[in-house]
C-alpha cells in the first residue's frame, strides 16, 4: 500500500518551484502511516509551469529499492512515471504478456507491471486490472503534450481525492493529505453534514469539505496542460442473467471455483498474511477454504470480543471464531475491547478519522487493525460479502415487504403505532431481534424505494430526503445495487482502508476480486435471497463442515456502545452538549442529541448507532473546525 501526493501550479501560481516542493512534502509527512517503508518526491514541467509527484510506500510485492516510487520506466520514446496504491491480483498474467512483448523487469513487484501495462497499452488496460488500486500515471513521448492520468479501481477500495484551487489542483490518499499542502481552502461542507446525520457518510463525490472530491470508483481523470480535464469510466455495464442460465448446482461450482482462486491471489504477499475471523458465514469459509486448498499459508486469525455481560448489545464472536480456528486448525489470537479500553481511546481513534464515517466499526477496525499489525502486515477480511450476496436483515426484510405490499399498506398504522410496545432499548432477551422489528415498523412506508432508504438510515433527524421512484427499476435489485454502489464503498471500504493504514496494515477483501465480484453481480436479487440471504455461501460453507455457523444469527463487528451509555459509562463524551462555543452547536441545536440520549439511558429506545454517530462526529468536528 502506499499513500500519493501530487501538485499541479498553474500559470501565475505565486508559489516558486521550492515551495511547492515542501508543500509536496508536507502531504508526504502527512501520509507517512501509509508507506513508512519509503518514500520520493520528483517533478516535471507541465506547460509553463510545474507538477510535483510524490509517493509513500508499504513494502507488500517487491520489496527491493528497484520497487520504490515514484517509479520511471521508458518504452521507445515513451516516458511514464507512477505512483501506485494498491495491489494486483492479476499482476503474474500482465507480466507474461509484457515479458513477451519485449519488457525486462527488474523488480518483482506489481507497481511495474502496471507502469509497463501503462506505457503500452493506454489507459484501455485499467479494465484488466483486477486488484484494488488508486494511481497517477504521469507520460511524456518526445514532442507530444505531456498527459497525467488518475484512476482508481471498480469496486472502490482504495481512495483517491483532488481538488482545483484558485492556482493549483492536487490529489491524494486522504483528505487530510491535501489539506497538509497548506494550498487547500479549508472550509466545512454544511450539506454533507446533513448527509451523514441521515445515512452515516458524505454522499460522493462530495466530501466534508467544500471543492474536495472524491475520485468514482471506476474511473479515470486525464489531464493536459492547457486543456478541460477529461473524466470517463472504464467500466463496462453489467448484464444480468436470465432464469434459464442459472442452475443452483452449476451456481454453487462456480462460485466455489472463483472463490478458490481469489484467495489464492489474495494470499500473494512478500509479508506475512492474517485474516480477520468473526466465526460467521463469511470469514469461516474463507479460512475453510484456505484450510482445504492452501494449507501451507494458512494465515493467522485475529478476533474481537466483549466481555459476557455486554453481549446482548455487542458479539459473540470470538466463541465462534475460537471454535472456527479450533476446527481448521488455525492459530487465533483473540483482542479483549472492555469498556475501559475502547473509552480510554475514544477521542483519539475518533481524531484520525479522514472525515467522518457514522459506524462503531471504525474504533474496533482501528484496534483490532493496530493488534494484528504487531504480527503481520496483510489481513484478510470478508468486507464485501453481504453486499455482493444479499446477507443484511434488511435485504431479506425488504423482500417479505414487496411480497407482502398490499397487507402492509392496509396496516402501515398499526405497524407504526406497535413498534413502540417492542423493548429494544433494555437488555433483555432477544434484544436485538426486537431492535430488527422495532426498526423495521418505524421505517415502513408506501414508497418502497423510500422504505429501503430509510432502512439504511439513522434516526437523528427526520427521514432522509425523498426516493425517488425510478422507473422500469426493480426494487429489489435497485435496493442492492444501492447498498454496494453508497454503504459498501463510503462505509465499509473507506472505513477498511483507512482504519488498516493507520497502523501500516493492508487490508484485502477476497470477495471483491475481480471475476468473483462481476460473476455475483450477474445473478438477479430475487435469486440472491430465493433460499434465504447469503445461501450460495452457506451452502458452501456447509459442504466443507462448517454447518453450525450459518445457523448462528448474523451479529457484525459491533461493540456494546449502548449499554456503555446506559451504564453512565460515556459521560464524558457528551460533555461538548454544555460548551456553548462549541462548533457542532450551530449546525445542529443541542437539545436533539439530549433527547437521544435520554431515551436511551431510560431504555425507551436504542439509539446506539445515533449516539456513537454524534459522538464521532462533534469529536471530529472539534478537531477540525473547533
């Protein structure tokens, strides 16, 4: 993994050559968790003026200096340079088609590949590229107009931001990269604000900050000097299949074959490899399938648990992940997160948050990312699954809702006024199954791509802003496709790499890979959820002895923040609610986080998504804006 910085002045920028320079290596600096290994910094001419390239690296492939970036390579009388976050999975492929086109390598690493797939082929090889990756390419060729080329990979793993300022425009890994160069206005984005109270992130390509955007995933920026920048997508459009090419036998053998060989390149690595275990469907079939299929790199397991008192609002993974490492014979190590350690480390985790992402996930990826990162520097993780193969409640939950539309219309009322009798909000028995119904009742609506909408929101202000109904679209597979193109990309993904690169971890997700993700894509919703959600991978999981874990109930990587709340734990994290000068308050009036917070303490409701959502973010804005 690595961690890009890159400048571009324009005619009449005020800044000298020097200059921007250290502006280059303050971004550097910046980003140093993401490559602590190496780093370089070059520059080119762009028109009359200048571009700075810079480059942060975490030895993964290749770990010589012939690897180190911003790398150079020549073919004819081209000249490219690269600076390259990721991983290619595919990269072994390239290579022998390179080495017959007449290439020498002198590295063993991807980061070349690409470069000498770049200088070759165009930009038509970023299709081929099957990895997670965000690069700029910069080429010249002899008297041509030099060009710089931005791209990053389909299912957006790795983050790419840029921004065009009055005399510069610039790129980066993160957020705070940019921001680092002191050439970057930096101002609140009060709109995305509103955006994350209802659905937990920035809707893209907008961010928290005003005129910073985030690079698609899918796609490419070209740049020249003197000319309009270019964006385009080198993602080709997805057909689904129809009824009579799916056979569940035939399914099931395909699915098991490419996720054979996703693992296997996902296992590609000059470092060791670890893999996150939670004892549910999707992390113990990777590690039965590694056990089955690659036993020589098993890879070592780490898990999160709660203490037994905090389970009905936490997990139970770690029994069901010790028992999974029990049974394929994997070494497991096991982070104890009590309320001690998490609340002690609140506010700083909450610190290095890029912008923020409303999801208790990000503390526990954080530490759970720092403990493995003692051990090894690449980890496996399921992100991806439930999104690729339909395994949220609310996936099966929406289903029943369009099966049953009429009845529910007819008794939307009672539903609304019955939720309130459910005790989501006290540790009792069942709780979060009482959570699921409470929820479900609340979010009903006779719009049913509002319905799916608010299923994925939070309840701190009103209902997110009208679903519209779209045409000829199915609801099913409009609900789907929504929760992989927005929760997948800007929660789960962003919150992965970022979380991992804290600590210089690479995080990789199998069920990503390139020919397993578009062959999923492919099948229709309906028969994603025909025999209940996820059941290509339980049926899997199954046949190689893994039965009893796809009957445990789905949990997450939740920690037991709500009852931390109710145990006056949390006290100190809403201490901002009485500092009238802090900056939260004038965006969002302080009496709607007491409200929330008394509910909850009295067990009236759960709102422990809201509360860790508010925390996050007023610590977050403190820092930035305070």
């Amino acid at each position: 993994m690595c961690g890009l910085s890159m400048i571009i002045a324009s005619e009449g920028a005020p800044a000298a050559n020097a200059a921007l320079e250290a502006s280059l290596q303050h971004m550097q600096l910046r980003q140093q968790h993401r490559g602590p290994d190496s780093g370089g910094e070059l520059s080119f001419p762009w028109g009359s003026s200048t571009l700075v390239l810079g480059s942060r690296r975490l030895q993964i492939l290749g770990t010589t200096q012939e690897a180190d970036q911003p790398m150079h390579r020549s073919w004819g009388s081209k000249r490219g340079w690269l600076s390259y976050n990721g991983e290619l999975y595919n990269y072994t492929e390239l290579r022998n088609e390179l080495i017959q086109q007449g290439c020498t390598f002198s590295s063993t690493s991807d980061t070349e590949v690409v470069l000498y797939a770049l200088l070759i082929w165009g930009k038509a090889v970023l299709e081929r590229l099957n990895g997670m990756f965000a690069l700029v390419y910069y080429e010249a060729n002899g008297n041509e107009v030099p060009f710089l080329l931005l791209a990053r990979d389909r299912r957006g793993q790795k983050p790419l931001y840029y921004t065009r300022q009055q005399h510069y425009w610039l790129a980066a890994s993160e957020l705070q990269g940019l921001l680092a160069s002191g050439l970057v206005k930096k101002e609140l984005n009060q709109q995305q604000l509103m955006h994350y109270l209802h659905y937990k992130f920035a809707e893209r390509p907008q961010t928290f900050f005003k005129d910073i955007y985030e690079l698609e995933p899918g796609h490419y920026l070209l740049l020249k000097p003197g000319h309009q920048q270019q964006e385009g997508t080198f993602v080709p459009s997805v057909k689904l299949f129809s009824a009579d090419e799916l056979g569940e036998e035939e399914v099931l053998e395909k699915v098991e074959e490419l996720m054979i060989d996703a693992l296997l390149n996902h296992l590609q690595s000059d470092k060791p490899v670890g893999l996150f275990l939670s004892g549910g469907v999707d992390s113990t079939l990777m590690l039965a399938l590694l056990r089955e299929h690659a036993a020589w790199q098993l890879p070592l397991c780490f898990t999160l648990g709660n203490r037994a008192g905090d389970a009905s609002w936490g997990t139970q993974d770690y029994q069901w992940a010790e028992k999974a490492a029990k049974q394929y014979e994997a070494y497991h190590h096991h982070l104890l997160l009590d309320a001690d350690t998490v609340l002690s480390r609140f506010e700083e985790l909450g610190q290095r948050q890029d912008q923020p992402i409303a999801d208790g996930a990000w503390i526990s990826s954080c530490l759970l990312s720092e403990h493995a990162a003692a051990k090894v520097k690449v980890v496996l993780s399921g992100a991806g699954a439930d999104e690729l193969f339909a395994g949220y409640h609310r996936h099966s939950a929406f289903a029943k809702y369009l099966a049953h539309q009429g009845l529910i219309k007819s008794f939307l009322p009672l539903l609304k006024s019955g939720r309130k009798l459910l005790p989501a909000g006290r540790n009792v028995p069942g709780r979060k199954q009482w959570q699921l119904m409470k929820k479900f009742g609340k979010n009903l609506s006779a719009n049913p791509y509002q319905t799916f909408a608010n299923f994925t929101s939070l309840s701190i202000l009103a209902n997110g802003t009208e679903a519209e109904s779209i045409s000829g679209a199915d609801p099913l597979q409009w609900a789907l496709d929504r929760d992989r193109q927005q929760y997948l990309i800007s929660d789960l993904l962003a919150l992965n790499d970022k979380s991992g690169m804290q600590w210089g971890l690479e995080m990789r997700m199998p069920y990503l890979d390139g020919p397993l993700s578009e062959y999923i894509s492919r099948l229709p919703a309906a028969y994603l959820l025909n025999g209940g959600r996820k059941w290509i991978l339980k049926s899997l999981l199954q046949k190689y002895g893994g039965k009893t874990y796809t009957l445990r109930s789905k949990e997450g990587f939740g920690l037991p923040f709500g009852a931390w709340v109710q145990q006056g734990k949390t006290d100190f994290l809403w201490q901002w609610l009485e500092q009238k000068e802090h900056p939260l308050h004038e965006l969002l009036p302080p009496a709607i986080t007491k409200e929330l917070l008394q509910a909850h303490r009295q067990g009236k409701a759960d709102y422990s998504q809201e509360l860790m959502a508010l925390a996050l973010l007023s610590i977050w804005i403190e820092k930035n804006f305070g």
